[in-house]
C-alpha cells in the first residue's frame, strides 16, 4: 500500500484536542514537516509550550488515528516529534490612528508655566492652520479647563463602531480633554497611582480625537507613573521641556530632558522652551528685565544639544488671559501673540525634520528585570 501526504492528513483529522474541540489539523498543530518514506511515517506536533500535558496522549492518538485510517503496518511509533510554536510578537497598534504627531510638553519642576505654555502653543498651532488637540494629563492639577473658561463643559459619549468614545470639549479651535471636566473642581483629587494611570489610558484610548495634525500632552511637572503610563499607551513623536531661566528650574530640565532620551525610553527631544525668559511692563514694552537670570535655557540647550525653540517674556497679559480663559496667543499681533506664534512655528520645522530623519515612536516597553 502507497502511502501519500493526504491521507496521513485526513487520519489525523479524527484526532479531536479535548480541550479545544477541534481536530489537530483544523488547529494548525501538524507541522509542515510530514515524511513518508516507504511505511515509515514521521512528522511534529506543534503546541504552545514544551510541557503542554496533552502531548502524550495527543501522540498516542496520532497513533492509534494512523494505525485505523491508513495501514496497521505503519511505522509511526517513536516517529511523532514535539515542537514549540514561535511566540508571536504582538502587533503594534496605533492607538490613535487619525493623529499624526503627539507632542509630550514636560518641566522638570512645577511653577514654571508649563501649562500656560501648552495651551497657548495649541492655539498658536490652530491659528497657523493645523488640527490640534490637547489632552490634559496633569490628574491631580488639571488646569487647561480655567485656561479655556471650559470649567463647566461636561465631554458627552458618543457611539463610534459599537463603542463608547468620549467626544473633546472644543474652543479655539483645539479639541481638549482632562480629568477637570469629570470633577467637582473644589474636590481634592486623592487618588492612588493605579487610578490616575487607568484615568490616563481612557482619556487616551476612550477620547474622540478624529483627524489631528497635532495632540500636545501637558504633563505633570517632575517624572512619573504618568510619563511612564503615556509612553507605554502611544507612541510619542518628540518632547518638549519647558523651563525657566533660573538655576533650580534648568536643574530640573535636565532630569526631564535625560529622562526622555533615556535607553528604556527613547523618546526623541524637539527642544526646550524657556518660559519667563525676561520681563517686560506694559508701559515700557522695549524694556527687558531679567528678574530669573538671563540667557540660561539657551546655555542649556547648547549645552544638551537640543534647540532652543524659544523664549517667552514674562508679561502680565499672559497671566490675565490665562486665569480669563482667553489664551495670549489668540491676540496674534500682540508681543507675546508673536512669541508664541513664532514657538509653533519652530515646533512644526522641528517635528518635519524629526519625521524626516527618524522612524516613528514606538510605544515603550520597559521590561523589569
């Protein structure tokens, strides 16, 4: 009797896994490794780890499936080998595939006007042309709600493909999401890590960004689980630190600016900001008064090798429009209208050349050792 491929295949389809229900065949558990040669018979069983306890008795079945359907004579004992399936890596998703660059804004310390920063760059960014989206994720601070006067906008769900998706509170032509639209804003926020970090994810994930040219994450000052949470979510185009002229403050920048471009990390770094570069009265606008010191984030940036994207002056309209909800970049032909507007600018070349030179972002995974 001939023995041929087909017909040890269509043996092996009345061996039925018990935990799985189907035939090992169906289960694609037949290695394409099949040898006939005369009446000897030789093949694998792929399973998902060496030590699977259905192997024995999947290989006696085998057996006694090719003793019954093709010939008694066969030779098939001791011939069934053992493989372990390749572990698949898992496919990258694109958490947010209508967004084009996701820009991480980050301080090394707090007070140095970082969320002032960020709001005011997304509305520049808006008033040039672009899509732009802002997602506040500074849980236990949230401030991007007072900076828009949106403290009272309740984000409503809405159905996209059969899921719930979180639709942004918009104004000024930016789409906005924070944790401040969910909570009494005269409620302290005591919340664990766990809980912050899972209300990080569902902005992200939950959120109904649509197509944006541009997502700036306001993070909270310093590092942590947050920033780690972030760049483990989604893939982060680039970073950018924003700091003060002051000592203390470029001390801190240094923390966040190594912990971007850390090996686990690896997220690349457009630049830094210098907040609060001068200050400038609104009776003597030519005047430059230089009360943090003078000229130290552009020393720094040298210094790290990361350009200096700009330098805003320390003038009472951005405080005034800030606690107003209305924004200093709206004013566009304003000093600091100009400053921010030129920022956005930078950023936009910056990112170009970072997409241009580099692959994209993956997201980050950090192994425990």
């Amino acid at each position: 009797m001939e023995y041929y491929p087909n017909l040890i295949l269509d043996a092996l389809k009345h061996v039925v896994h018990p935990g799985k229900g189907k035939d090992i065949v169906s289960l694609g558990m037949v290695e394409d490794d099949l040898r006939i040669d005369g009446k000897r018979i030789s093949f694998s069983l792929l399973f998902e780890r060496a030590n699977d306890p259905m192997v024995s008795a999947l290989k006696k079945a085998c057996v006694q499936a090719i003793k019954t359907y093709v010939d008694d004579a066969a030779d098939i004992e001791g011939n069934i080998y053992v493989k372990v399936k390749p572990k698949q890596k898992p496919v990258e998703t694109q958490a947010l595939p209508g967004v084009k660059n996701i820009i991480a804004v980050a301080s090394g310390k707090g007070g140095v006007g970082k969320s002032t920063v960020t709001s005011n760059l997304a509305v520049a960014l808006a008033k040039a042309g672009y899509a732009v989206g802002l997602l506040d994720a500074d849980i236990y601070g949230p401030s991007v709600p007072i900076m828009f006067q949106t403290e009272d906008a309740r984000p409503v769900l809405e159905k996209i493909d059969g899921k719930d998706k979180i639709l942004p509170v918009e104004k000024y032509g930016v789409k906005m999401l924070s944790i401040g639209y969910f909570v009494n804003p005269d409620d302290a926020l005591i919340w664990r890590g766990a809980m912050a970090t899972n209300a990080i994810r569902q902005l992200i994930n939950d959120g109904n960004w649509g197509e944006l040219d541009y997502l700036l994450i306001d993070l909270p000052p310093g590092t942590s689980d947050i920033h780690l949470t972030i760049v483990q979510t989604i893939g982060i185009t680039g970073a950018v630190i924003v700091s003060t002229p002051q000592n203390v403050a470029l001390a801190d920048a240094v923390k966040g600016v190594s912990m971007f471009q850390s090996k686990n990390i690896q997220v690349p770094v457009l630049g830094l900001i210098e907040n609060m570069a001068w200050f400038t009265p609104a009776e003597l606008p030519d005047n430059k008064y230089y009360i943090f010191g003078k000229d130290g984030g552009s020393k720094l940036a040298h210094k790290m090798g990361i350009p200096l994207l700009g330098q805003i002056p320390l003038v009472q309209s951005i405080r005034e429009g800030g606690d107003a909800g209305e924004p200093a970049a709206l004013n566009e032909q304003s000093m600091t209208g100009i400053a921010f507007a030129n920022l956005a600018e930078k950023v936009v070349v910056q990112v170009e050349q970072r997409n241009a030179s580099m692959p994209k972002t993956k997201i980050v995974e950090i192994k425990n050792k």
